[in-house]
C-alpha cells in the first residue's frame, strides 16, 4: 500500500461535487492512508459528517471553537502529511490566496505546514473569472499543487472547464505528492506552456488560433511521468488537466507571461503554447455592432509580449529552455532563426499547414547546438515520450 502511515487531511468545501469525497477517501483508505475530514459550512449541506465519519473511521471536525476546545487548529494543521482540499470552491480559493482565517478550514490552511494540494470545483464562469485566475496564480507561485479541474458538463444546463477531478485523479495526485516513483526527473521542477491564447476584440470575440493543446499537455503529462513536478500554463483549451501535474488556466499572451514568471525558478522550461503575436490595442466595452452601410471596422494592433524571449533572458532562467516554432514554409530555416533571435537553447520545428494543430500527430525537427534532428512522424504523445527521456538526459 503506497499510502501506508500517511496522514492526509481532507477539507471539504461547499460543491455539488462533494459527493465525489465519499469515493476519494475510500481511494485514501484502500491505500493505507488515514484521513482526517474538516467540513467547512458549505460543505456540510453536501456531505454529512456521519457519511464521512463512517469512512475515515475517525471524527470529522467542523467548528473552530469546539476543536480548540479539544485538540486545537494548529495541532491539525501540524499533524499531517499533506492537506487537501476537495472540493475547492471559489471562496475557499479566495480565502487561501489572500490569508483569511475565519473558519476551522481557512485557520488550518493558514497555520499548517505540509503540502497542499486543491481540486477546485465551480462553475465555468467563476473559474475563468480574472479574479479566481489571479488567486490560483498566487496559491500556485506559493507551492500549492492543483488537481483538475476537469472540462464536462456542470450542475447548470451548461458545460466548460470547472468540473472537480474524478477520484481516481485526485488519488493519483495525492500519490504522485505523498509517494512518488523514483524517476530521473524526481525533484525538478519544469515549465511548460500549451495551448493557444485568446486575445479579446470586445466582450464577446476574440483572436485566436487553431491550437488544440495537445503536444503541450502531453509533454506535461510525459515529463510528471518521470517524476517531475510539473506546472503547466494552459492558454483556453478543451482539454482536460493531466494527472499528476500543477495547473493553472489562463486566457492571454499577458496572463501567460506573468503566470510564467510567478512559476519560476525552475529547472527546465518547455514553451510549447501557440501565443498570439498581437492582440488588439484597444479592446471594445461593449460588443461592436454591424451597422447598415457602414465600413468594417478597422482594428489598430498591438506586440504582445515575447513569452520565450523573456523567459530566456529571465533572471531566473532554468537551465534548458525550449521553445516551438510552429511554421508553414522553409520550417528548419526559420526554426534557426528563431532560436538565436529568441536565446532558447533548443527549437521543436513543424509544419502546421496540413493537420497538425488540432491533429493527433506530429513530425519535429529538433534544432540544437548540436545540429538538427529530423524526426519521423509520430504520435503527440510519442513526441511528448522522446522529447521528456531527452530533457532527462541533459538535466541528468
């Protein structure tokens, strides 16, 4: 049993989803790992603490004073191994972003010591929310893992991104945190951007492009697979979040870049998101109108800021930084280019004028000091697979 003697605390916050707890901590329990649970008020008018009373085994605590009374909040916070959070609402985040401690759960967040790991839970709006992206961004620069959350249909006859992770998710998380395989990336940390940016027009359009994610993503999940600790930057996508791996959503090229930078120090960086080069100058309030008889509107332009370029010139740049040069013609030619114009250490090369972008397969050219490589056409994940075993290689 991987979890033997490990001691988790389980903060349930308010979520239609708690539910999903039940099944998680029978997960937690199976793998020899003692749980303690901490309702929060929300999360009691969805889980019971005789429910979960009865599959912890222990008593579930859900008022600060009463628990001062018997065994304190700092000796829970101290007592075990890893906290997690799940559900996470959109409160809670808030309240461990900017340090509350109004309740028994908030006060042990705010006092413990181990690591804590969050499976957020809420509705598509609050997720994407610049508020909630600014608070995950916070908790994430701190430390705190992230599970999910996942991408599917929601409470509301609605469907996105928001939904808690599956059981089997989070108790993957909490093993890959509590009991790691060894691995030869165990103990690095690595970046790795995916997915496109969205840059609004108004409040209802936007410039994007045909990125689907999935060589970013699965780069993350091939790299997490080696044992790193690995946090991806995920521009919009509809993909769900890989297991094992810290993640943080957000929606354009400027929320990416201090996403990044909040993320470093880090060992190795892989820039594999397809950022739009420009966004609008002048993003409309409201939405803009098709008049009759009227000229199209002429939309002034902006550079958006060089993502790769500062990271490679960071003051805290990992040791291997890689970038993607996603191209159309003369591929090899212009991915040079780009790694001496941009200071990366190595350049992944495609043509993306047939079906790579939103495709399942790809065909690299891996430029380096060394030369080129021209790899065979393979699937995403293999890419992902090759390129994780070389990272390892150099970081040694």
């Amino acid at each position: 049993m991987r979890l033997a003697d490990r001691r988790i605390l389980l903060i349930v916050s308010g979520s239609i989803s708690a539910y999903k707890v039940l099944e998680l901590t029978r997960l937690l329990r199976k793998s020899g790992a003692a749980v303690t649970g901490v309702l929060t008020a929300g999360g009691a008018r969805f889980v019971t603490k005789e429910a979960l009373a009865g599959i912890t085994g222990q008593r579930v605590h859900d008022d600060l004073w009463a628990a001062e009374a018997e065994i304190g909040h700092i000796r829970l916070a101290r007592l075990p191994d890893l906290v997690v959070v799940a559900p996470a609402s959109a409160n809670m985040l808030a309240k461990m972003a900017n340090g509350l401690a109004d309740d028994l759960a908030s006060t042990i967040l705010l006092a413990t010591r181990a690591p804590v790991l969050v499976a957020p839970a809420m509705n598509t709006a609050m997720w994407e929310h610049p508020a909630t992206r600014a608070n995950m961004a916070a908790l994430t620069a701190r430390g705190v893992r992230l599970v999910g959350p996942g991408v599917g249909a929601m409470a509301e006859p609605e469907s996105g991104p928001g939904r808690l992770a599956e059981p089997a998710e989070i108790h993957a998380a909490i093993e890959a945190i509590l009991a790691p395989e060894a691995g030869p990336l165990a103990s690095r940390h690595i970046l790795v951007t995916s997915g496109p940016t969205h840059e609004p027009i108004d409040p209802v359009r936007y410039i994007a492009n045909r990125s689907s994610g999935k060589q970013g993503h699965a780069i993350a999940a091939a790299l997490a697979a080696l044992g790193a600790r690995v946090t991806l930057v995920a521009g919009p996508v509809t993909l769900s979040d890989p297991p094992g791996v810290t993640t943080v959503h957000v929606e354009t090229a400027r929320e990416m870049l201090a996403t990044c930078e909040a993320a470093l120090p880090a060992d190795a960086a892989v820039m594999a998101a397809a950022v739009a080069d420009w966004r609008v100058a002048h993003e409309a309030s409201q939405k803009m109108k098709k008049e009759p008889g009227a000229d199209a509107p002429t939309l002034a332009m902006a550079l958006n800021p060089d993502i790769l370029a500062t990271v490679s010139r960071h003051a805290q740049r990992p040791r291997l930084v890689i970038g993607f040069a996603a191209e159309t013609e003369k591929v090899v030619e212009h991915a040079i280019a780009k790694r001496a114009r941009k200071g990366c250490d190595w350049i992944l090369a495609n043509d993306v004028s047939g079906e790579v972008m939103g495709g399942d397969a790809n065909r690299i050219h891996l430029v380096t000091d060394e030369g080129v490589e021209n790899w065979p056409e393979m699937a995403k994940a293999e890419v992902a697979e090759r390129l994780a075993a070389r990272i390892a290689a150099w970081l040694g």
